[in-house]
C-alpha cells in the first residue's frame, strides 16, 4: 500500500513529463489501429465488392460488333459483357458517362436510394452528385431526356472515376458515371459499344486470337492496367504501410523517453531504495514498483488510443470510400491488429524497464543508501578538449555537451523523427505538384488527343499524327507510341536536360525503373492486339514519370506491327477537331487533369496543415521533456549559479541554450532520410500502377518545416521557463550545509 501511494504520488509531482509520454502513446496507438485496421477492412470491402459484382479482367474493343457472344464465350470458357456507353455533356464542362447495367460483368451496387425501376430512373456516382449538389429524387435532363435519380450506385470497373482508364486524377467536377437501363442507350445514335471480359480460367491470349479470326480488336485493356481499378490497390497498401510504420517511430521516442524518466527518477531515489531494502521490502516489490510506471502509462495509454481510434476508424473509412466510389460494408475490428494495438506498448516497455531496474538493483543496498555511486568520468572524448584556456561559459557548454552525449543524441533523434513526419506532407505536395505543373505539362504540348478505332492513311486537317498500342514484357505491361520525328505535341528530355527527337526509341522513367532498363539494353515486347513480337534497343531514357511509356519512330512502328505504312491511330491537336464520331475510340483532354489535379490539391493543402500540426505537438513533447529532466538534473548547479549571481537568461543560455544546435542538426539529418524513407514508401505504393512518382521537397516547404520545429523549441522553453525560475537559491545553500 505505502508502494502503491508513492506511484501516484510521483506520477502527479512529475505529472507534466508522464502526460507527455503518455500523450506520444495515445497518438501512436490512434495512428496504428486506425490506419491499419481501415486498411483491412478496405481490403476486406474491395474483395467483398470484385467478387460479388464481378469485376471484369480486361476489356477490349472491336472494329465490328461481335457477332455470336454466346459462341466465344462457349468455346473459350470466358464470361463477356457488351457494354453500352455515351458520353452526355451535363453543363458547360462536365461530361457524365452513361453505363448499362449489366447482367453477367462489373455489376453495380446501390449505395444509397433505389435500385432502377423504369427507363426514366438514373443512378449517379455519389462523388459526382456531391460535386454538383444532386440529391435522390432530382431531376436530370440528358440528351433531351428527363431522368430521376434513384440512388447513389458503386460500380467496380469504375470504382476510382477516370474519363480514361490510363489517366491518373479524378475531378468529379468535369466527370462522373451513371447507370440507366440498357434499352435507354440502345436508342441514342451516339452510344458506343466495348466488351467486358471475366476469364475465369481462360486465356486471354486464345480469347484474342479467337475474336481476331473473325474480327479485329483495336484495343485491349488488362485489369492491372486499368487504373480505375488499379489505383485503389497501391492507395490501400499505403494506409496501411503507413499505420504500421509511422506507430513504431512514436512508441520507440515514447519508450525512450519513458526509460530516461524512470532512470533519472530511481538516481534521485537510490536513498530511497536502499531504504526499502533495509525496512524487508523483497527485490520483486521494488521491481513491481518501477515496473508499475511504464505498465500504467502503456496500458492506460493503448486502451485510450485505441477506443479513440476505433472511433476514428468510421470516418476515416467513410472519407476513403466516398473518394474511391466504393460501398462500405461491415466494419470489422480485426482482432488481431486490435490486440497488436493494445498489446504493443506493454510488450516493447516491460522488458526494458525490468532490465533498468536490476540494473539499478544490481548497486548493493549500503551504496544505495548512501545515494549510489555518483561520480563524473571524464571520457576520452572530454580530453581531447584543451578547456583550460577557454572562458568560463564555453567551458561550461563543452563539458555539459560531452557529459550527456546519450541525451543529445536522443534529442537529435527525435527531431529528426519529428521533422520526417513534418516533410512527409510536405513532399508528398510538392511531388504531385511537379508531377503535374511540372513534368505532365512539360511533356504533354496539345490539349486533344483523339484515338481511332482502326489506323487511317487520311491527311488530318489539323494536329500531329501519331500510333499508339498496348503491349506486354515478361514483367509488365506497357504502351508504345509511335511519332514522326518533327513531332512537337509530345516534348521528352533526357536526365541533362537535352531536347529528344523521336528518330530513335525513347523509354520514360517511369518503365525504366520498374524493369531495370538503360541506355544500350534491349527489350523484348509482344503487341497484345495482335500478338505480334519483336525486339527494341532503347536509345534514350527520357525523364517522364506517367504511364509505362516507348515512343519511337513512327514508320519503323508501322513496319514492325504490319500496319499500312504512312498510317496512324492517334491524332494530337491544340483545338477541337470535327471528326465522325463513328470512327473515333475516345477523346481526351489535358486540361482536365490539370483541373482535377487542382480540386486533389485543396483537401491535400489541409492534410498537409494537420499533419504539420501533430509534428509540431511531437517535437514540442520531446523537446519540452527533455529539457525539464536537464532541469530537474542540474537543479542544484542552477540554484549555485543563483547565488553566485548568474541571472535567469544567462543561465538558460548556459543550461539549455546550446541544445538549438542539436535541433538544428536534427532537422538537417531528417530531410535526407524523409526523401529516402518517402521514396521507398511512394516505389512500394506505386509498383502495381503505371505511373511513378518522383519525390519532390522545395526549399520553401524546407524552410516553413524549419520555422516550425524552432518555434517548437521556442515554446518547449516556454513552458519550462517557471521551470527553471522555481528552483530557490535555499536548495545550494542547504544541500552545501549537509
């Protein structure tokens, strides 16, 4: 009982200091439950959602309607789906995408509202309907028709809502998807018709050939290679990466800091100790003691973070669903990442605190009670220094420096855990925004582009020709563009800046990184339309991150596929062309990733402020900590400095001044290990998509990370500042009377 008062007792004498570590464990369970376990459970939904709806594994389209579905489908095992689509302009600059709804592939599920009863019902994306205030029962009017919204639908083909299936930037505001009955778009003289593929097992390579024999398939889209589905995976994989990295930093700060207090607090209570051996007080008590410090403050802290995070789990989950188009389902707490999170923090603290204490009970019980063994060593480090001729107040630092180098080294540990978490933001902005204002604009000069369904020999009014096909390595899959060599609509560089002339072939970075490729090695590609193969030795490697991309020399693109020499599918235009609809695949346009980029940007700028906002709480923490125990420690040498006159500025420039250089130093060591630490991070989200992201960090974001973690400082010497004034000239004048 007299144990258990003096744990409580001391927790709120030193309540400040064991709020804050305990504060770092609530985070860090909230931050891992939370990320972890909506991680799970968007896994769990997303395969819950491909299987009971069907998600198709590829898609294709053919010059001719396919003639007997049944019969190829019979034959090769495959489930296909003809799709009905239109394109129907809702405003000024808005498209909405009209969808049948299908029977067998890529079934849709409605979210909110009713399934379609009639030709006049309309099911619409939620993303979209929020971007242009539509609620259930709204009116609509499309290609002259008056529609009824019914509900809020999720469809798995375009469960991440892209105009095309290789862009990588919704913006609901330009575009959205809907579903109507099939018989509604049956009528309309401009609906185009593609095919959804499920395989099942079949081969999709006897499926092409066997569509080819009596038909010709001018484009074919593989699963992984859709990027409305794709893209959720990587999105997924890095909520979760980032729920089970980001937790153990925190707890390892946390545990450290727990460990330096309970080992400045047993020195202060060697007396104390010794005390309670010589009044019958076993070894295992004292133990169960000190143990009960960190067991408290982890338990305690765990089960908090926890609930809260169970708690943040349904927004979080809401948020990620309504941006991905995706139905939420059951949430499940997922046992396993729930005891992890409650667990976690016992585990990591228990056998280090139990080694602390033996270590400390180690001291035979005379020395302790004697108040242990106290003496100063003077390292070889401290020698090395020639402090004699030096003034009073730098010899005063030096020393103060080399005696706590452990301290100092924790201090610049957690700076620079606290600036990595404070860039993460940060670079994560400035690399989307050089991705798109930067590289996408660079290198993509035209604002139309405009695909063909079957190559044309036809002089274009207007624009640049170019030939574009999917095709296939043993490792991934890409697309191969070919270009005249005076093409200007698409601008490559290489990695020094020098302008690339598409007479030669020409791979992006993105494709270069994934396969391990450089200037000099061949490569082996098959056409996936055709089936036809050959090999390409890349000449130049052109920094671009977007899509797995080779350009080369259109007529040698046209020889190697057996395509009409002088032909080409894809037209590039800085205007709008007039062109029979018949004949044109799909239209895109650059400014409306552009656009979309810009509406990503606005909820991207206040994750960046929020995240800002808890590094800047941690780098409070730490410091704050840190410095009280220097305090604490030297309570005596500052009541000295007191009475010898030393006033309160000069003995916090003296005690604690020094300490900026370590955050300084800190900060500095962080923005390297941020940008090699985000780079695996941003390669391990991205190795499923077509795109790589280049990390990016601008020295304006370098410079507000800077001002934050100082004025983190700043207040940490703030709140300890009463600190330091609380401590009376009586402390050295009675200890010096003992």
């Amino acid at each position: 009982m007299p144990l258990r008062k003096k744990l409580f007792r001391t927790i709120m004498e030193k309540k400040a200091q064991f709020f804050s570590a305990w504060f770092l464990i609530v985070i860090s369970s909230i931050v891992f439950y939370s990320f972890t376990a909506a991680g799970a459970n968007l896994i769990d939904h997303l395969q819950m959602f491909f299987k009971e709806n069907k998600v198709e594994d590829a898609q294709f389209i053919t010059q001719e309607p396919l003639k007997d579905i049944k019969g190829i489908e019979k034959q090769n095992g495959a489930e296909i789906e003809e799709r009905y689509v239109a394109d129907v302009p809702y405003s000024k600059d808005t498209t909405l995408r009209m969808l049948d709804a299908t029977d067998d592939v890529n079934l849709h599920s409605v979210v909110e509202g009713e399934n379609l009863s009639s030709e006049r019902d309309i099911l619409v994306d939620k993303g979209f309907t929020n971007a242009h205030d539509i609620s259930i029962g709204h009116e609509v009017e499309l290609e002259g028709e008056t529609f009824r919204v019914a509900g809020y639908m999720a469809i798995p083909d375009y469960i991440y809502p892209l105009k095309e299936e290789s862009g990588f930037l919704k913006n609901p505001d330009a575009f959205g998807v809907a579903v109507v009955k099939q018989s509604v778009l049956s009528k309309w003289e401009d609906h185009q018709v593609y095919y959804s593929v499920h395989l099942s097992d079949a081969s999709p390579e006897e499926l092409k050939k066997q569509v080819n024999q009596t038909n010709q398939i001018i484009k074919w889209t593989d699963k992984k290679d859709n990027n409305r589905i794709s893209f959720i995976k990587g999105d997924i994989a890095g909520v979760k990466k980032m729920g089970q990295f980001l937790p153990i930093g925190i707890l390892f700060i946390s545990m450290v800091i727990i460990l330096i207090l309970l080992w400045r607090l047993m020195k202060k209570e060697y007396v104390q100790i010794g005390t309670l051996y010589a009044l019958g007080y076993r070894k295992r008590e004292i133990i169960l003691h000190y143990l009960s410090y960190a067991g408290i403050l982890a338990i305690s802290g765990s089960v908090v973070g926890t609930i809260l995070g169970w708690v943040c789990l349904h927004p979080l989950l809401s948020t990620f669903a309504s941006y991905y188009n995706l139905p939420v389902l059951e949430v499940k707490p997922h046992v396993g990442y729930l005891l992890t999170s409650l667990l976690l923090p016992l585990v990591l603290f228990i056998p280090l605190t139990y080694y602390l204490v033996q270590r400390v009970l180690m001291i035979p019980p005379v020395s302790l009670i004697k108040g242990g063994e106290r003496k100063v060593k003077v390292s070889r480090l401290e020698r090395l220094f020639k402090l004699k001729k030096l003034p009073f107040r730098r010899k005063f630092v030096i020393r103060e420096i080399m005696r706590n180098l452990p301290r100092a080294l924790f201090l610049i540990i957690g700076v620079m855990f606290a600036s990595l978490l404070l860039l993460f933001g940060f670079v994560t902005k400035n690399s989307m925004e050089y991705l798109v204002t930067d590289n996408f604009q660079q290198v993509y000069d035209y604002e139309y582009s405009y695909l063909f369904k079957a190559p044309q020999t036809d002089h274009p009014e207007s624009g640049q020709i170019g030939a574009v096909a999917p095709f296939t390595t043993d490792k991934e899959s890409l697309s191969i563009t070919g270009l005249k060599p005076d093409n200007t609509a698409i601008r490559l560089e290489d990695s020094s800046g020098e302008k690339l002339k598409f007479n030669s072939v020409i791979m992006n970075k993105s494709l270069s990184d994934k396969l391990g490729i450089q200037e000099g090695d061949s490569i082996h590609v098959t056409n996936e339309l055709t089936d036809k193969s050959f090999t390409l030795t890349i000449d130049h490697i052109a920094v671009s991150y977007l899509g797995s991309m080779i350009y080369m020399p259109l007529e040698e693109f046209n020889q190697l596929n057996d395509y009409p020499s002088g032909s080409y599918t894809e037209i590039y235009s800085n205007k709008e062309l007039t062109l029979p609809k018949e004949k044109i695949v799909s239209t895109t346009k650059t400014s409306d990733t552009i656009d979309g980029f810009n509406e990503m940007i606005k909820p991207l700028n206040y994750g960046v402020a929020a995240i800002a906002f808890v590094a800047a709480i941690i780098a409070v923490i730490i410091i704050y900590i840190l410095i009280s125990l220097l305090i604490e420690e030297n309570s005596f040498k500052i009541s000295l400095m007191k009475v010898i006159g030393y006033r309160e500025k000069s003995i916090m420039n003296m005690m604690i001044g020094y300490n900026i250089w370590f955050i300084i130093l800190g900060f500095v060591i962080g923005i390297p290990v941020t940008l090699l630490s985000i780079s695996a991070f941003m390669n391990s989200i991205t190795s499923e998509m077509n795109v790589t992201i280049p990390v990016k960090l601008d020295w304006m974001s370098v410079l507000i990370s800077f001002i934050i973690i100082i004025a983190s400082y700043h207040v940490s010497l703030w709140l300890n500042h009463r600190k330091l004034k609380g401590i009376s000239m009586n402390e050295a004048i009675n200890r010096s009377s003992e």
